[in-house]
C-alpha cells in the first residue's frame, strides 16, 4: 500500500519511492529501505519535502500499524515527538572530547538541520522549548571549540531551504556574537543562539508558494513576506518563548542601518546590536546560496560585494568582525 507523508515523518526500516529525479537525490536507486536516521538527513537536505512510502515493504507510519522485531512490538509514533527532537548522537557528540573537530562539526550540522526542518513544520509551544535545549548545546560547543566551529563555518550548505538558511544564520551569528562577546557576562548566549536560529520561524505563516517559489519575488508577494518578522514575534509571544534577545532578532534582522529595511524602516543606532548581527548572517546566507534565478556566490565575493555595494546596510565595525571569521 502507497502512503504519501512528510519527509520529517520517515522512520527506519520504511520503504521509500521517490519521484523526483535520480539526478536530485544523493541515493543510487529511487526505491530502497531506509537504514538510519542519516538517511533520512539526507532525503531532507536533498530538498525532498514529501515522498512515498509502501507500508508492504516497510515500516508504516500510522501508531495503529505495528512492526515485530522478534518477540517484541514496537509501535512507531505517528509524529515526532518533542523528547526526542534533540538526538543522542548530538548530545554525545557535543560532549565528546575525542571526536575529531570535522566529524563533530558533520553531526551537529546535519542534527541542526533535522530540528529545524522538524519545528518549521509544527512550531508548537513545547517543539520550540525541546529545539532550544538542542541549540544551548550547539552554543556551548561554539563557545568552547574553536577547530568544531571553524569546521562549521566550512561545511554550510548553499542551498536556500527556509531550515538549512535558520542554520546557517544561527551559526554565523552565534560566532560572530562570540567574538563581539567574548569576556563578557552582559548577554545571554544560550538565549541569542536560540533567537538566532529562530528568526525565521514566522516564515509558516507566510503562504508556502511564495516561500518556494523558484524565481524572484513580485513586489505583491515581497509584500507579504515582510510580514514575517511580526509574525515571529507573535509565534513566540503566543508560545511563551519570547525573551528580550529574542524579541530583538526576530523583529530587527531585516532592518538596515541606512533606513531602507523592514518592517519599521529603522536606522543606525535605533537597530539593537542583536539585530545587526542577525541581518550582517542573514545577507551574507542569501547571498552564498544558490537559487533558481541565481547560481552561490562564493564566500570571498559575497563579502567584498557587501562591502563594496551593501555596507550602509551594516554597522561597519560589526561587518569588520564578521569578515574575520573568515580569515
């Protein structure tokens, strides 16, 4: 029997069919069982947001439809459940000091972007609160790793997935707000990782084929995009997850020092240094992926374009420091 359910959905020991083209998907067939959870990463990241699953080969989905494993049941869960968002292996990699800094940095990226994917598709109250447990620790470990963020900063994806982009960004403003930061007791880093990574979350009400719409955006639909860092703010008001450094990213990573951001048009010292921060990741994140209209632009041009074309958007000082992450 053929289901069709959300790639965050997939359990090992399915039977996936997929029907986008061989040439999209890293996997040598288009019908296979899936082994692990790294399988399912990779079916994320490949952009698969939907598949096809036969429940007479595989694992079903449903909580009513078991699978034997000798004389034990096991009852799938119909959904992911907030417990289990924040995955052993990211917990044990985080803390495991023997992990070479490349294998670390591979785990943490790939389980980011698994939480991400999952909360984007149901931002509920406590999903939020089980994704920032995982993000305080990914915060510790770019505060005290300096080799597993350096290997961060190299193996970000280039595609444009609202998910992989909250990654990247966190990421980015989680190091740039380490070196801004370093020494001091003022700012609540686990809080500003968790802003950070959530800037986009109020992307889920703005209509999903204007979200995934291959090419540039009409001025009627940028229209309605821009209503999503108000929409963020009110997800994480109504959700109780809302503190001061969220407020501030969340509101303020698409204003510009130069006025012409949204959605209140600030300017210079008027945009929190938090926001700065978001909106220098954000930009440099738009600019390196790769879209439909436009191939990535590499790391090297992307600075020296916002430094040569864009750099009224940005506190200088501030870009100064996030170019140094690079050197």
């Amino acid at each position: 029997m053929l289901k069709q359910i959300k790639s965050i959905d997939l359990k090992p020991s399915m039977y996936v069919i997929c029907t986008a083209s061989w040439s999209n998907h890293p996997f040598l067939k288009n019908r296979f069982l899936i082994e692990n959870e790294n399988d399912i990463t990779t079916i994320i990241k490949s952009g698969i947001r939907e598949i096809t699953i036969d429940t007479s080969k595989g694992v079903p989905v449903t909580i009513a439809e078991s699978v034997s494993h000798g004389d034990k049941e096991i009852k799938p869960p119909a959904r992911w459940e907030p417990e289990r968002l924040v995955t052993d292996e990211l917990k044990e990699a985080v803390r495991d000091d023997k992990l070479p800094p490349e294998k670390k940095a591979r785990i943490v990226y790939d389980s980011a972007t698994v939480i991400m994917a999952k909360l984007f598709d149901d931002p509920k109250a406590k999903n939020i609160s089980a994704a920032k447990e995982g993000i305080y620790d990914i915060v510790d470990l770019i505060i005290s790793d300096d080799k597993t963020s350096l290997n961060l900063l190299q193996i970000t994806s280039h595609d444009f997935y609202t998910y992989t982009h909250s990654v990247n960004v966190g990421l980015l403003s989680i190091m740039l707000s380490k070196a801004l930061f370093k020494g001091s007791d003022a700012h609540d880093m686990h809080e500003l990782g968790a802003g950070f990574f959530l800037h986009d979350i109020g992307k889920v009400k703005v209509p999903p084929e204007i979200i995934n719409k291959p090419g540039r955006l009409t001025e009627e639909e940028m229209m309605k995009m821009r209503i999503h860092p108000y929409q963020g703010y009110k997800i994480l008001t109504e959700t109780n997850q809302l503190t001061q450094e969220c407020k501030y990213i969340v509101l303020q990573h698409h204003e510009r020092a130069n006025g012409t951001g949204y959605p209140s048009r600030l300017t210079g010292d008027d945009i929190h240094v938090y926001g700065r921060i978001g909106c220098i990741a954000d930009v440099y994140d738009a600019l390196t992926a790769e879209r439909s209209y436009k191939p990535s632009m590499p790391p090297f041009d992307a600075l020296k374009l916002m430094k040569e074309q864009m750099i009224d958007h940005f506190h200088k000082e501030l870009f100064d420091k996030f170019v140094l992450l690079f050197s």
